[in-house]
C-alpha cells in the first residue's frame, strides 16, 4: 500500500496484542522504529518482529515525546484503563495516526474525549475492532447487506467466558456492524461471582448476560457469563431466513450455514411452515487477527472508510450499559449513554 509504505510506526505495549500489531504494521509496509513496555524482557522479542533495531522505552511518556517527528503512527495496545491518557497526549503532541486497542476507554466520557481530542488535534484514530476486518465477517455483511435472509430481526450471540469488555467489545460491535445500526437499549445482569481478572487484581471485566434494542427495530441476546465455557456461536435471525455461524468447529476453524425461504415460497404467510433450501457461501478465513489488524491500520492510513472510532464509543456504552441495568435490577438503560451514566468507569481490559 502506497501511502502506509512511507510511514513510520511506534508500538505501546507488547503483550500478545502488541506483537500482532508489529506484525501488521509491517505487513502494511510500515516501519516499526520504537516500542514501549514496562518490561524490558519484551524488547529482543519484539526486536526480532520489527526485523531492525527499534529504540526501546519502559515509559509512554517519554516514547511519546523524543518520537514526536519520527514516528508517524501511534499504536497503542496496553490495558483499557490506559488507553485514554495514551491518546489524549499522543493526539496532543500531534501524532498523524492512532490505532488503539478495544476497549477504547472504561467510561462513555472517556471515549468521547478520545474523539475530540484528536478531531481538535488534525489526528486520524482508529479503534483495533478487528472482527469488522476478518474475512468472514466482510463476506457475510455483504451477503446480508444484499437481503439475503430478508430484513434482520434478531440475533443470538452465545460466547461464553472472556468478560464484557475483552471480549463483549467484540460483539457488540460486531452486531450493530453486520446489521448497519445502533444499539437504543440494554438490559442485563453481571456475573455476580466472577472470577478474577487474569491480567490482574486491578482489573474488574467480568461476563454477563442480556439483550439489546436497536434503532432498526432489531434484538439481540448476549451470552457473555464467565459460568460459560468460550465457544463463540451466533445465529442471524431475518424475516425469509438464518444464518448459523461459529468460529471453532475443525477443520476450517468455523463454519456458516445459511437457511433461506425459496424465492417462489416467500409470500406465503410467514406462520406457515415452509421447507428451506441451503445457500452456498464460502466462508473464508475464520479467524486471522494479524490480517485483520493490517486492514484496520490501512483503513486507518488510507481512505478511512470505517469509522471505528464511533464503533468503539458504542461498543463501550453497551459494556457500561450492561453494568448500570445490572446495578438497577435489569431495567433497560438507554444508548448512547448520556447524563451522569456517562461518567461512570469500569476498569474493562
């Protein structure tokens, strides 16, 4: 890609995120010149993914400022808690591009000060909501986008362990994605033993479960619980037919079956049993978290055509959602977050 070929990157955090980003950015043809972890340890291997030397810091700060000029796009993939204080002064000291990791903040006004901070600086930000990108998922959009299971009514999504904002992130926009709109609504319940945070005691993301309403007049069920094994199944619900997905079953790493009304059998009435026929769709690559992250900083660097940033403020009030309705006994809370519920912070990973 042209434009990504003469650009320089720096990556904060490498962690097993942090090392996928060095492997996209390069495969984008950028340059990685420097990297940041508090744990000196990290540096070789990381090193060795850069294929040079990188200059190497243990702080955020100072990469941030003695990189200013010689690093063109900021890659942030630390913990969430993080993630707003990263940007903000990386938006500040005038960095081009900023991909940063989901969850893109803890609080809804977090998240939003991420946006402005950058649309005030000229900073381009994107957020690594990598499900948009994979294979499958651009593949399967473009087959509901042409009505192929008639308009959406309803999903199911049944993931299991991973916490809300590790992994609900994910799906939440993955969701409001596939189906083009917005989430109005949520309504659930959090984990109430959950387990602790495997990457830290200083972290709270624990599972939950409920439902969300959309302004397309679509639902959607979450299966998030921490009580569940992780074993990601989604089912498209439309008003001529289903699509039945998951992203483990062997040898493909993940299958997709889609169940339509024949074209001649759909005016008949839909409370009427009718025999489904089987449309083909190839499926492509399941799960390739690399190449979906080099996608997601093309878009970034190039005609930006994805505005995950947005995506990730949504994506964020929804886990805050499912917080708020649990402390509240289950009532629906609204979206986008508003009011005083925008301040409220969980520390989401």
């Amino acid at each position: 890609m042209a434009v990504a070929e003469s650009l320089r990157a720096a990556v904060i955090g490498l962690g097993g995120m942090g090392r996928r980003q060095i492997q996209a950015a390069r495969q984008a043809g950028l340059r990685v010149v420097a990297v940041c972890d508090v744990a000196e340890a990290a540096f070789p291997a990381a090193a060795e993914l850069c294929g040079e030397a990188p200059r190497t810091y243990v702080d955020w700060q100072g990469l941030l400022e003695r990189e200013r000029g010689q690093a063109d796009v900021v890659l942030i993939a630390t913990n969430g808690p993080s993630h707003h204080a990263i940007t903000l002064a990386a938006a500040s000291a005038g960095y081009p591009y900023i991909l940063c990791e989901k969850p893109m903040a803890t609080s809804g006004r977090a998240a939003r000060e991420m946006v402005q901070a950058c649309a005030a600086s000229g900073t381009k930000l994107a957020v690594n909501l990598a499900r948009r990108f994979y294979e499958r998922s651009i593949r399967l959009k473009q087959l509901l986008d042409g009505g192929a299971i008639g308009e959406l009514h309803h999903i199911n999504v049944s993931v299991g362990a991973g916490g809300l904002g590790c992994i609900g992130t994910h799906y939440f926009d993955l969701v409001a994605w596939l189906a083009g709109t917005r989430a109005v609504w949520v309504s659930g319940e959090i984990d109430r033993n959950p387990v602790p945070n495997v990457r830290g005691a200083q972290f709270f993301d624990p599972g939950g479960r409920g439902m969300a309403g959309y302004a397309n007049g679509m639902t959607a069920c979450y299966q998030l619980s921490g009580e569940a094994a992780i074993m990601p199944f989604m089912q498209i619900v439309g008003t001529q037919g289903v699509v039945n997905l998951d992203n483990w079953t062997p040898p493909q790493g993940g299958k997709v079956e889609i169940l339509v009304r024949p074209a001649a059998q759909r005016e008949v009435v839909r409370t009427r049993f009718v025999m489904p026929e089987r449309v083909p769709f190839d499926a492509g690559e399941a799960m390739d978290v690399v190449r979906a992250t080099r996608l997601c900083i093309e878009d970034l660097v190039g005609p930006h055509r994805e505005d995950t940033a947005s995506g990730g403020i949504d994506a964020v009030d929804a886990v805050i959602g499912f917080h708020l309705s649990s402390q509240r006994g289950g009532v629906r809370v609204a979206l986008p977050l508003s009011g005083d519920d925008l301040a409220y912070d969980v520390p989401i990973t």
